[in-house]
C-alpha cells in the first residue's frame, strides 16, 4: 500500500467518524479534557499542514493564518495556543469551513505525496506516517469525547444506530503464572511506534501470575454492591478524597433506576448493564481499590507486556485499555526527537499511569504489545478497564 493510499483511507475513516454528528455535536465541548469533534477534525489536519507542508510544499501558503494558534494542541515550539477548555467558544469556524480546510490540505499532501517512494524520501515518510498513527489517536478521542458530550445530555441520544451486541459469558477467571527474570521491553521489528516506546531494555521481573480475562461488570457490581466505595481501606489516600469530593459509587455511566436495575451508557445510548462485559470507564484509583478488594493488585507494564506473549490470555486487544501501576516515565535511555515534535510524548512523563492493550474505539490495526498508553489517575472518560495481578 503507498503512502498515498494510506493517508487517504486514515482520513476517510476520521471523516466517518463524524458523519453521524450534527454541526451542533461537532462544536460543543462536555468539560475541558475532551474536545469538539470540530477541533479533531481541524487540528489533525493542522498537523499535516504545519509539520510536513509548510517546510515540504513549494510556495507554501496557509490555508487561514489563524488556525496555526486555533488549532495547536500543545506544541510550545509551534507558537501560541487557543486555551484548550475553551475549545467548544470557537462557534468560528464553522464545520463548513473546518471541511473546506481538510479537503484543502487533503489535496496539496495529494499532489505532494504522489509518487513518493519511502525509500528514496525516509523522513518525509516517517513524518506522515506519525501523523497518520496521530490522527488514529485522535478518531478514539473522537468517539470517547463524543460518548461522554452524549451522556450529559438528558435525552440519553445514541451515536450508533442499532442495538448493541451483548457480551458471551465469561470464561471462568484462571491464573497464568509467568516465571518473570531477565527480559527485554519495548518496540522490536521494523514497524511504526512511538517514541516513547524505545529504547529497547532489559528489566528483571519476580515471578507472579496475571489474570486470564478482563474484571466484568458483573464482577465489579459486586464490589459496589459490597460497598466498595464505602471502605476507605481499600483506597488509595487520592482516590478516596475523589470518591468523597466527586461522590463516586460506580463506574462513569452507570446508573441504577428506582427499580433497582443497573444501566450503562454506551455509544448505542442507554442500555441494560451487561454482566460479561469488561467493566470500563473506571480510574486508577477504582482499579486499584477493586484489586484490593480482591486481594490481589494491578500489573506492572513490564508484567503486561511480557505475559502478552505468552499463550493462555484473553481481550489483550480490542476491549478496553488496561491500567498498570506503573508511572509513565522514560525508558533507560529515552531521547525525544528534536524540534516541536519532540514534544509529542517525552514532555508528559510525568504525574501520570500507563495503560496497555487497546479499546472497543481503538483503530484497527493501532495496537501492538509494547504500545504506551497514559493518563492520570483521576481519568475515567476513556475506554479504561481492569486485568488483576498478583
């Protein structure tokens, strides 16, 4: 597949993603760490413009000189920002001209890109490959932004048209035991990753086992049931200041009606909770506490990673991201890339947890064993769910 194809099937299928929006869905913004879909739309396409057309494409010009600042995420070396809770103010542009702008710049990395050879232009090649993965990342922000905009709305209104599928039942849980000592970590082969996946190391590992499956709803229901979040033993010192101030009792888009039934929002709206489902939406400190009460813990990253190769283990991928207890930090040896670029990953490690494996809304084709996912503790708004430990 070229480059070209590539580029073209990424941003067709970010497009999708928002065909099933209103204008008015694009522009709002439900609190200040989601974003409108009308800013995932521009800012991905901000992206190509400004780190690989404006120093690649002869006579280079902007599409509107303003979007270099609306647009910017958090790039320091690119220039100023618009304040990202202010995201859902910009009623201007409109999604007409958001549009008009990707289809723009889809045209002048056409004619820049045809005929490419990734071997006769490796850095240009690269570049718009980390774009593409960059706006992968940015169609699952999409849809979890999008879910939890919906779920503030009274009217409970479905993303996706039909019923959703209910989950099989659970396989009964099992232990693998990994016998642990020296392996090594980290992005292998030729294939894309992220910076913040190398340098490839070595780490020694206990022996320990990991859960075969995912915790499910009906497995966590339980614990809220037990009064999980009533115990403050179970919780870490943060999250329980969470639960009080926040008045946590549940996962994110639970709700329990008068007549006792549990519900879950879901991008198909409203639904009965399904029981075998991997409970999700919930943060380190929910994971953390659930384990406790399990009598077991979470995963280090380096447990994770190495158990995902071995057989035995189910929903690695394709269900919801993992936490680990794990901070995200640098790997012995980390260098961001020079530039703004470098600002991708490098700049984040700090105050924050990895998570592995992917979600439901992570793009096909997006995941790998050693991909690094992060977010603080606190974070709940993303497909976030449990696998045990111990």
């Amino acid at each position: 597949m070229t480059l070209l194809t590539q580029y073209r099937a990424v941003r067709r299928q970010t497009a999708a993603l928002a065909q099933p929006l209103s204008d008015e869905d694009c522009g709002a913004q439900s609190m200040p760490d989601a974003s409108p879909v009308k800013w995932h739309l521009a800012h991905t396409t901000w992206f190509f413009e400004t780190f690989i057309l404006e120093p690649h494409e002869t006579g280079f010009q902007p599409f509107h000189p303003a979007f270099r600042v609306l647009f910017n995420s958090y790039y320091n070396g690119v220039g100023d920002k618009h304040p990202r809770p202010q995201r859902g103010l910009l009623t201007r542009p409109a999604m007409a001209e958001v549009r008009a702008y990707r289809e723009d710049v889809d045209r002048r990395m056409a004619r820049l890109l045809d005929g490419i050879d990734a071997q006769v232009a490796p850095s240009l090649a690269s570049l718009v490959t980390l774009g593409l993965q960059h706006e992968q990342q940015h169609q699952e922000l999409i849809l979890t932004d999008v879910k939890h905009l919906l779920a503030q709305n009274p009217l409970q209104p479905a993303y996706a048209g039909g019923a959703a599928t209910p989950a099989p039942p659970a396989a009964a849980l099992e232990w693998l035991a990994v016998n642990g000592g020296v392996a090594e970590f980290g992005h292998v082969g030729d294939g894309f990753c992220f910076d913040n996946e190398l340098p490839r190391h070595r780490a020694y590992l206990a022996p320990y086992e990991l859960a075969s499956r995912l915790v499910t709803n009906g497995e966590y229901l339980a614990f809220v049931e037990a009064g999980g979040y009533a115990d403050p033993s179970l919780w870490l010192a943060e999250g329980w200041d969470r639960v009080r101030a926040e008045g946590w009792g549940h996962p994110l888009y639970w709700r329990r009606g008068d007549d006792g039934q549990w519900t879950d929002f879901t991008l198909h709206g409203r639904v009965p909770l399904d029981l075998h489902a991997p409970v999700t939406h919930v943060s380190l400190y929910e994971a953390d506490a659930y384990a406790n009460w399990c009598g077991a813990r979470l995963p280090t990253e380096t447990e994770w990673e190495l158990a995902a190769a071995l057989p035995g283990l189910r929903q690695l991928f394709g269900a919801c991201w993992q936490w680990t207890s794990s901070s995200y930090a640098p790997y012995p040896g980390f260098k961001p890339a020079a530039g703004a670029i470098g600002e991708y990953n490098g700049k984040f490690m700090v105050n924050q947890y990895v998570l592995r494996g992917s979600s439901s809304a992570t793009p096909d084709g997006h995941a790998r064993a050693s991909y690094r996912n992060f977010f603080p503790a606190q974070a709940r708004w993303q497909c976030t769910g449990i696998r045990l430990a111990r």
